[in-house]
C-alpha cells in the first residue's frame, strides 16, 4: 500500500511553505524526535528560518514537542494522513501510532468509530435523537459554570474554535458566564431559553440547584448536552465528561503504592459539592481505605484555585505533623501546594510526593525541583467534544447517553508503581515553552477566525 503522504507543494507556494512540508517530510520514517539544528542542517535551510517555521508548525499542532530542544509530528499533521484515506474520529493515541506506522492506514470508505464510545466502561443507553432533527444553522447556548481557572478557559476557548469552524452551521453561539453563582446560573439559563437556543450546553457550577431549571429546559423541548459536570437529576439528553472515578482511583493507588502503605496524607479538592469534586474524592477514599496504616489527616476544597490550594496547605503544614503526600485531584491546586512547601525553603527531597496534572505550572513545578508527581489527564477539550455532540444531536443521529473522553497517566520518568504505568512521562508532558496557566492536556489556539458564527458573550 502507498504510503501516505502530505500535500505536496505547488510551484507557486512561497519557499516558507516548502520548507515546512520539507520539515513535516523529515519525520515520515518513524517519527523520531529530532532537535531544530539537526534538521536545519539535513535539509540546508538556515537555523533561523527552521526555528521560525518550527514554531508555527508546534502552535498549529502540526509538530509538538518532546522534552526539552526536541519535536515531532502532532496531531494535526496525522489529521492529513487519515483524512487521506477517508478516515475521522481517531483519538491522539491512535494519531501518534499512524504516524509511526503511516503505510498501514487503512483505505476505509465508512468513518471510525470514536474511541469515546468503543472504550467507555460503561454500558450506556443510547438515545434516538430524531425528534431534534432540524436544518442548520442553529443557535446554542452555553451555560459555563465559571472562567475561573484556567482549565475552565481551556474548556471555553475550544469550544469557540470547534463553533467557528462550523459557522455554516450555527448561526450564535451564545455563551453566559455564571461566575460560580449557582443563582446566576439559574438566571442565565433561563434567559438562554428566553432566547429560544435550539440547544443548551450546561457545566453546572452545582448540581442540585439547577434541577428545576433544567427541567423546564426539557419540558420546552430543547436538547441539553451536560459537560464537566453532571446534573443531579436526568434532566439531559448526553453527559460528556472523563472518568473521575479512574482520576481519583488511580492517582490515589499511586500514591498509596509510592508510600508503602503508611504515613500521613493531605488531601485537596475541588469545588464542595461539584460531581467531578466528590467524585474523585470518594474514589480516592475507596483505595485509601484499603491501607489502614494510611492516615488522611485533613481533607480540604480549594475551588481548583492555586492561590487557595497554596493558603490551605500552608495552614496544614502549620496545624499538623509533616505530611508523607499530598493527594490533589487537580493540578490546579496542585501547583499551589507545591509552592507552599518550595515557600518554606524545601526542595527535593523534603517535598512530598503530590498528584494532580493538566495545567502546565504543575508538571514545571513538579520537574524543576524533582518534586515525584502522578497525574491523569482530565482534557480540556471534551467541551468541543459536547459541541460536537450536540451537533450530531440536531442532526437527529442516535447518540450515547454518557461520553467519556480519553485520558492519559502522566508520571515522573522512574516513579512508577507496581500498579500505576505511565502513558506518557511528566518529562514528555510538560510545555515548557508554554505559559503557566497552558492546559497541556489540549492544545489550543488563543485567536480565532473572524467572520462566521456570531460569539456572544456575557460575562
């Protein structure tokens, strides 16, 4: 079989262009990771323009680095190859394996199944979505819970993106911030079905409270498509989130495993009351409570905030015995707690081992000062993934009830347990090229096509 190949270049395309598809050609063997001044100097092209073309190719995802003065092939680039061979809906896992294995894409004429739905742990009902078939384009409502952390921006600007690119089929999006208010998350989604939205998205700020709502949503005949954080009640058609019970489960086996069983653990939340919050913390408690000569001496929320996850552990530093770990199901905390400890003078290895991954300034925290980290991924854009969902929905496609998004275990290079491997090491992980607050489990871009879909915001 041919192997696939990018789009060549036409004669006209400036030299810039040819010298990128040059560099993109370079990986197609085996996808080594290679550094800038190796490349420039295989293909003659002079090391400033190689590092100017590199760095656009690694903000457009077609490259994406690896540890430090190394890239690779992204995902954008193996978007090519299977969309070469009619073929959509492959995860980053399978991505990075067809770039390695390029001449074996299968020639398929019928789209792949979503690795969401062929490897969700869940037997799911599914829904018959045919009554909410309607021609495009449409207007969507989003009701976000907050913009409060950068995980929750993340979240936010992917979903402008993915609404962007299909402008021809939503005519508004229009997005409400509810500032963590459940009260003004009530309001704002009222207003939303004042504004007659063919769709609602909704990451509710608190469950219980937006029973009522919602369910006037579902009585007025609108679709809603939960993200992040589910709804106490079914009043929604499809819930799109990761696996909280494996986020908190195995971070927590990892630390009891990397312990030895005993010893004194900080644990830190999120948002008291949050299904992802109480989720993660009852799963982590499960395997806490299989060790009895684990102690947990304090359980703290911290509105995966770092500047709060820093105050409470300063205050539990100060209040009690030296913790052995620190349990966070974030590293939006994480990196606070991490701080609190390097704010006392410590450095490894008087830091304890902590968890909790996703934002950037974790992993840069954690490697800079060999501080042992386990993290599992909770990404950023399964918010474009309920977009999307939604889309399928108006469409009239049948659906899954519950979507479960992929994760990968982040770990520090030689600090994996009998149990806990690491799908890619922190080392591997981290953008250090990249701001604090970057969301490394989604790439995204910060400024979007003008023109298309009308984005209203109301923050």
């Amino acid at each position: 079989m041919e192997r696939p190949r990018p789009v060549a270049a036409k004669r006209d395309q400036p030299p810039s262009v040819d010298r990128a598809l040059a560099i993109l050609s370079a990986f197609r063997g085996d996808n080594r990771p290679r550094r800038p001044s190796d490349l420039a100097t295989d293909l003659d092209i002079p090391r400033s323009s190689t590092y100017q073309i590199i760095r656009t190719l690694l903000v457009d995802g077609y490259l994406e680095k690896v540890g430090r003065g190394r890239v690779r092939l992204g995902h954008k680039f193996v978007d090519l190859l299977i969309a070469s061979r009619h073929q959509q809906g492959a995860t980053r896992r399978q991505l990075a394996w067809s770039a390695r294995r390029a001449a074996h894409v299968p020639n398929l004429h019928t789209p792949a199944a979503r690795r969401d739905f062929l490897w969700n742990p869940h037997l799911t009902e599914m829904a018959d979505c045919t009554r909410f078939r309607q021609p495009p384009p449409y207007r969507i409502g989003f009701s976000n819970a907050s913009t409060s952390n950068p995980w929750r921006r993340a979240m936010l600007r992917g979903m402008l993106d993915h609404a962007q690119k299909h402008s021809s089929h939503i005519s508004q999006f229009i997005v409400r911030d509810a500032q963590d208010d459940p009260c003004k998350q009530a309001a704002d989604i009222e207003a939303l079905l004042h504004d007659e939205v063919d769709l609602l998205l909704v990451s509710c700020s608190q469950a219980q409270p937006m029973n009522a709502v919602l369910a006037r949503v579902a009585g007025a005949g609108v679709p809603v498509v939960a993200v992040d954080r589910r709804p106490s009640h079914e009043n929604f058609l499809i819930y799109v989130s990761a696996s909280d019970i494996t986020l908190g489960r195995v971070t927590a086996q990892w630390m009891a495993e990397r312990l030895h069983g005993q010893g004194t653990i900080f644990m830190l939340a999120g948002v008291q009351g949050s299904s992802p919050a109480e989720r993660r913390l009852a799963a982590a408690m499960e395997v806490f409570s299989q060790y009895p000569s684990l102690n947990v001496a304090a359980v703290r929320y911290t509105d995966w905030r770092e500047e709060i996850g820093r105050a409470v552990t300063t205050d539990l530093i100060r209040e009690n015995d030296f913790p052995d770990g620190v349990w966070c199901d974030s590293g939006l905390q994480g990196a606070g707690a991490m701080q609190a400890f390097l704010d006392l003078g410590l450095d490894a290895p008087q830091i304890p081992p902590h968890t909790g991954g996703d934002v950037n300034h974790a992993f840069q925290l954690a490697l800079r000062h060999r501080i042992p980290l386990a993290a599992v991924e909770y990404p950023a854009w399964m918010g474009t993934r309920a977009l999307q969902a939604g889309l399928d929905v108006l469409a009239g496609k049948t659906m899954p009830r519950q979507i479960e998004v992929h994760s990968q275990v982040v770990i520090s290079r030689g600090e994996e347990t009998t149990s806990v491997h690491a799908d890619v090491f922190a080392e591997d992980y981290v953008r250090w090229e990249c701001a604090m607050d970057f969301v490394a489990s989604h790439s995204l871009r910060d400024r979007f096509a003008p023109g298309g879909a009308r984005l209203l915001h109301s923050f």
